[in-house]
C-alpha cells in the first residue's frame, strides 16, 4: 500500500486492464472500451462505476425505533381487532380445621381493544430516472419510505403513551392536576421541574406495583436535567450517580439518570416551541418498560412494485397493518406534561444580620 496510484498505473496498467477485459468489464468495440487512466480520472466512466456515488451519499440522519422496543408483540390471525381483558385479584383466606376453602372466581372486564388499521405510503418514479441516472434511485425510495414507516409507528406509540399514562403533573391544567414545583431566580414558579417532582413520577409507578426503568423526554428536555441544580451538588459537581455519556447514537442514554434509570430521547415526545417570553415545554414520561404496552400486528410490512405502462413510470408501495395498545390502564407510565424547558434554581433563605 506504500505504492500511490500513479505508479500503479503506470507498472500495473496492461495486466489490471486485461484481467477487466477477462471479467466481462470491458468490452473490445472502441466505443465501449474504457482504460484504467480514463476510469479513474473521469467522473463519468459509468460502465465501471454506475452506482458508487449511492453509497457515499449523505442522506438525512433519521431516528432509529425507540420506543416501540419496549412493547410487546402481538400477532392478530383472525378479524381485525383483539380485546384485552382485565381481571381482578384472587383472595387467599387462612382456613380453621374442619372448615370449607373459600371459593374465588376471576371476573374479567374489558379493558383495552386494539383495532388495526393499514399504514402505508406510496412513491413513484419515471423509467427514464431508473435508467438514465447514476444514482440508486430505488434503493434511495426503499430507504426513505422504511425511514418514514418506523417515524409513523414512533409518533403512534409515543401518542398512545400520552393518552395513557397516569398524569402526575400538568402544568397546563393546573385546576385538575398539581403543577410541578420548580421556580426561578426570584422564587416564583416557573412550571420546571425538580427532583421532588421526579420523586412523585417514581413513587406513583411503585404505587402501583411498577418499578421505574426508563425516562422518555425530548433531547432539548435532557439538556435542562443535565444543568438543573437540583441534580447537581454546589459547584456544578453531578451526583446522584449521573453519567454524561453523550456517545451514544441509539438514542438510549444508558444510566445517564439517578438509580440507573436509563433516559430514552426521542425527538417525537411532545413539544411546543417558545413564543416571546412564554419558554418551551414538554412532557417528560417515567415509565416501567416491563408492563406499559402491545403492537397488535396484523400484516407485517410489505413492499408491493409495479409499473403504468402508459407513462413510463414505476411506483414503490409500503404498507403494514398494525395497532398499538397500551395496557393495565397506563398504571406502568406516569407523565409530567407541559414542563416548561428551563432549569429550576435552588433558593436559599439566609438571615439578615
């Protein structure tokens, strides 16, 4: 590898064109035949590099599945909708000598019906594209419409999530839930968040028999947990075992939280920009990975091609058929909504002297 490309050329040029020749690369006609000098410095030298540039090419960066993972799968054979019952709890009794066993019965209730529905997107181009062009442009449309696939299925779930959950906080509906306790500066409430409130997110999951495993809040959101004081000591220092690993590409911020709760951040929880002095706000869901929901599938994403004949044009179609429940009346995900993306200061009283 020592040796560069010009001297490879020039001491290696007969026999790398005849092994080409050999392969089927190049042809004998004089219209046809390329060189190796030609190949390599003219950039349209397309019989020996039709589709190279595809590979290179820098496509927008999409978010892979996230929280969709965390649900379980359910295949639907029959119908078009499944219902989930619920049941209540058994009771065991301490029986004296002699005496009958107490006689239980489960009664089941509806809880949950999932109803599929067809989710698809369609995407056409003309014959002379495919043909004439150097770059992928199937492989590019097969890429951009899977990548628009799993978004749909993120912002179904994460909407799912929002219905769902157990509302711990709502700042925006101050009357019916309690506001987060986070203040500003000057002490007034400015509707951020505290550890104290993230305490209540966690105490309500145990309440119900759940154990806390995950955040899910938006990437601007993490920021403001990051720089909050009430998970830094004085000085700046983190604590409460925070780990600021910003390496990670999957969107899972692994033990980045107190207790090793993991942070998943995902740009499809809700947000609402800022508007003058009104600052953004989000919801921040703390949930139990092990009992929140189930993907009701029933057809499994499929790819369907065909031609209009009459125009020269080829259409690319996606669809899938699926819905997304979530179960045990979200008692496995608490939400604090319309948190406001600002840190919350910690006020210290001090005695005039």
């Amino acid at each position: 590898m020592s040796k560069n490309i010009q001297e490879m050329l020039e001491k290696n040029i007969n026999a790398w064109e005849t092994a080409l020749k050999e392969d089927g690369y190049l042809g004998d006609e004089d219209d046809t035949r390329v060189t190796i000098k030609e190949a390599f410095g003219t950039p349209d030298a397309s019989i020996l590099f039709p589709k190279v540039i595809s590979r290179t090419l820098k496509e927008a960066a999409e978010p892979e599945y996230l929280v969709t993972p965390l649900l379980n799968t359910v295949r639907l054979t029959q119908g078009r909708s499944l219902e989930f019952p619920a049941v209540n709890a058994l009771q065991a009794a301490e029986i004296p000598e002699g005496q009958e066993y107490p006689e239980q019965t489960l009664a089941f209730a509806r809880q949950a019906e999932g109803k599929v529905s067809k989710k698809g997107v369609k995407v056409a181009f003309t014959q002379e594209v495919l043909t004439d062009s150097l770059w992928d442009i199937l492989g590019m449309h097969v890429r951009a419409a899977g990548r628009a696939m799993a978004r749909l299925k993120e912002q179904i779930a994460l909407g799912r999530f929002r219905d769902a959950a157990t509302i711990v906080f709502d700042n925006d509906d101050t009357v019916t839930y309690r506001a987060t306790s986070g203040v500003g500066a000057t002490g007034v409430a400015n509707k951020s968040i505290t550890w104290e409130d993230i305490l209540d997110l966690a105490v309500s999951l145990h309440a119900e028999s759940h154990v806390p495993t995950d955040f899910i809040i938006h990437p601007l959101m993490w920021a403001v947990f990051l720089k909050a004081s009430p998970f830094n000591q004085p000085g700046g220092a983190p604590t409460l075992g925070w780990n600021q690993n910003l390496g990670s590409k999957g969107g899972v911020l692994n033990s980045t939280a107190p207790f090793g709760i993991n942070v998943i951040v995902s740009p499809f929880v809700s947000f609402t920009a800022a508007s003058g002095a009104t600052p953004a706000k989000s919801d921040i869901f703390l949930i139990d990975r092990n009992e929140i929901g189930t993907i009701l599938v029933k057809d499994d994403l499929s790819t369907d091609e065909w031609n209009d004949q009459t125009r020269d044009i080829r259409y690319l179609k996606m669809k899938e058929r699926y819905d997304i429940v979530m179960l045990g009346d979200g008692e496995g995900i608490t939400v604090a909504k319309n948190v406001a993306l600002t840190a919350s200061k910690d006020i210290q009283l001090t005695k005039a002297v």
